[in-house]
C-alpha cells in the first residue's frame, strides 16, 4: 500500500488527490501550479502533527502551504495545507487568536467591528502564518510594530508531531526565534496576537510624476524624520508598465487623527510641482489593504533589498540612480523607525530595528530572461543596496544559504541554529529561508 493510501486510510477525508477541488486549491501558489502527490488539508493540530509524523516516519518529504505567496510549486511529496485552520477568534482585551490559514483581508473584516487592527501585509490574500513566521513589516509598522511584535502566543507542532504552546514563559528560545526565524523549527498551526485600536484613521494616496524623482525622495525623507509615530507610509516609484499603472513615485499614507493634521505633515510633499494627483481622507484600516494581482505577473524580478539605517544624501542619490536604467525598475521606500525602533535589536530574530525604512529595488525582466539579460538587469543594485543592512525574508524570493546569511546578521543566525539542533535537530522543516542545524 502506498503512503498516500495509507494516510488516507489514518485520516479519512483529509487526504486529497489529483483532480479533487481541495489538490488544485492545495497545490496552487502565487508561483504557479505544483504537482504533489496528494494534498493533506487537517482540521487541527492533532492531525497536521499525524501527518507530520506519518511523513517523517516513512520518509516522504512534504511543503507546508499557509497562503501560498512564498512558495514555489512543489513537485512530488505531500502539502499540508493550513487552509482548514482559519478561524478567526476576537477576545477580551483585544487578544485575537488567529488560524494559520486564514487570511489578512478575513482579519481585517473580524477586527473592523471592533475598531481594532493588526500590522499586516499589503494585500488582503497574504497569508498569516508566512507573513507572521517572517517579521510582518505591515502597515502602521511605526505605530504598533511589526506583526511579531504583536504575537504573544504560538501553537506549534514539531518534527515530532507534539503539539507545544510557545509563548514568552513555555519554550522562551522557540518563541524568539518564531519571531522572524520563518517556517524552519515547526509547523505554526494558531497565533495569538495583541490588536491595537485603529480607530479615526485617515490616509490615502498621492501620486506624482516622471519629472523629479530624486526631490520627492528627499522631501520624503525629511517629512518621515521628524514625524510622528502615528504616520505611516511607503513611497513606492513605479516604471511605465500598463495604462492602469501610472509610472512615477506614488506614496501611500495612513494617520491615526485629523484629516487636516495629516495634510500638515504632508505639506513639504503636497506642495511639490510634481504633484499629480491626491486623495487623502478618512479610512477603515481594512481598506488600506489591497487587492493583489491574480496570478504571477507576466515578468521575473531582479534586484535586492534591506533596511537602511540612514537616509542620507549618498544613499538617496544611489536609490534614485537605480531608476535610471533601461530596464524597468520598482523602488519601494516603507518608513521604518518610531515603534518599529523601539523594540530591542536581540529581541526577536529581526535585528535591524534601527531601519529607518526598508529598501527594495526590483528590475523586471521577461520570464525567459537569459542570464545576460539579467546580469545587465542587476547592473546598479547593489551599489544601492550598499546603504542597507540584512535583507528582509518576507520580500526576498532568493534562497540558499548565503541568502540566509544576508538575511540575518552573524550572532542572530548563530543562535537561530543553536535553536534549530534542539527542535529539530533531523532537519525536517526545510523552510523557503532554510535555516541548517
């Protein structure tokens, strides 16, 4: 018999093959469509350890999906899919228990009648347990954090199938490194997190043209110095892709207060010649996230990212210079900084907490793309990425093990694989940023 029978047979109706709804579901990602040979959707964390164990003990490799953003397509093996580990529970005291396969959009809708939020990714189809594993830089990073500064309590099941409770007192070391160490010491299967009021926002959009970039990235800058941790925001510079899109630096922003104090703080930007468009006004915070794209975008990404601990002159004339090359290039700016920085850099498996914004810079290149296409592509990135420290996991599709070394300094990673020989020291879980014991 074999092992896809067999579990079957140990967890009737949760074991899917080619061809049923819940394998395409399943064996989908953002990348494209895998080919496992069967799909494992648990309805708790008793079976996901069953499956865990069943697949450990007859040595058949398997991929963890929880959104399905960070993947790539798996072929052969089993997925565990979390998408039946969705629930959504809001307590006392703004305490929120979290399924890791729901999604930040059916948060976002649990908290609003609540007035309360979560920082979370950009798009409402983002995956909990990925964009949690991996930090969460989210919108209101600089009122309330990241998404792990907001995590108090994890339910994880190990290389063993034991489900363990991990939080600040049970597990201490696990709990550090669940928080920005990624998939690599467990199967997450519920988070518990802290919401925060998000109450009386306002935000919006301003969009600017093609004809002074490098001014609207220093007024950016200078109004992100001196603000306030309430204000939020992220300067992203698009190139001429579509009509829909329009090519120029567009910033995004979100305050909790007045419309006229947002536009105050603002006033250095709004008052540029390059201004083309703004709509600014009250805001639900589930309305900040975004509808992703269906499906892969018709293009590979070049490029590189960090967090850059000074905004200085240097640094902003190289991240303007990436814009101008001939292959289409995205430069994205999120403000960093207020409560971002005031956590502990050895708190948690993030340590570039004195970031005052992550930095990516993508080139876009055909998918048939040659190496000498993309090594041309690449030409001017790192002379900008020089300004940035790390690499932020959730935004560096990249993987092998000098990635991993970029992504966390030298002392973090050490005791990130300290922890990994103790949890799992057979090297079961092979996240997308795999961390070796």
């Amino acid at each position: 018999m074999s092992f896809v029978s067999e579990l079957s047979e140990r967890m009737p109706g949760r074991v899917h093959a080619p061809g049923s709804t819940e394998y395409e579901a399943g064996a989908h990602v953002f990348a494209g469509q895998g080919t496992p040979d069967a799909v494992v959707r648990p309805g708790s964390a008793s079976e996901v350890g069953l499956a865990v164990r069943s697949a450990v003990a007859a040595g058949v490799a398997f991929t963890v999906r929880s959104g399905g953003h960070g993947s790539d397509p798996v072929t052969g093996g089993v997925v565990v899919d979390l998408s039946d580990l969705a629930a959504i529970e809001v307590g006392a005291d703004g305490v929120v228990h979290v399924g890791a396969g729901a999604h930040w959009g059916d948060v976002a809708a649990a908290l609003a009648p609540h007035g309360l939020g979560i920082t979370s990714g950009d798009t409402r189809d983002v995956g909990v347990g990925g964009l949690v594993l991996g930090g969460g830089i989210g919108w209101l990073v600089r009122t309330h954090g990241l998404t792990v500064d907001a995590l108090r309590e994890v339910e994880l099941v190990t290389a063993t199938g034991e489900v363990l409770t991990v939080n600040a007192h049970s597990h201490p070391d696990l709990f550090w490194a669940l928080r920005g160490g990624g998939g690599n010491f467990g199967i997450a299967t519920r988070f518990t997190l802290q919401a925060a009021d998000v109450s009386g926002l306002v935000g919006g959009h301003v969009r600017f043209d093609q004809s002074d970039e490098r001014t609207v990235l220093g007024a950016w800058r200078d109004v992100m110095r001196d603000a306030p941790d309430g204000l939020n925001s992220t300067l992203l510079v698009m190139p001429a892709l579509m009509p829909e899109v329009p090519a120029g630096p567009q910033l995004s922003v979100a305050l909790q207060g007045a419309e006229a104090e947002l536009r105050r703080l603002l006033e250095p930007l709004l008052s540029l010649p390059s201004v083309a468009d703004v709509s600014l006004g009250p805001v639900a915070y589930g309305d900040l996230l975004e509808d992703a794209p269906p499906g892969k975008p018709p293009f590979d990404f070049v490029g590189g990212n960090g967090f850059a601990p000074d905004l200085s002159e240097a640094a902003l004339d190289a991240f303007a210079a990436t814009l101008e090359s001939e292959v289409p290039t995205m430069l994205l700016l999120r403000a960093l900084g207020g409560a971002f920085s005031r956590v502990p850099a050895d708190a948690t498996a993030i340590a570039q907490r004195d970031g005052q914004a992550l930095v990516a810079v993508n080139r876009l290149v055909p998918l048939d793309a040659g190496p000498e296409l993309r090594a041309a592509a690449a030409v001017g990135i790192d002379e900008a990425v020089a300004f940035t420290t790390g690499r932020y996991a959730n935004f560096t599709p990249e993987f092998g093990d000098d990635v991993v070394t970029e992504i966390f300094p030298p002392v973090t990673l050490a005791r990130l694989r300290a922890i990994k020989r103790e949890v799992d020291p057979h090297d079961v879980f092979r996240a997308s940023h795999h961390i070796t014991p």
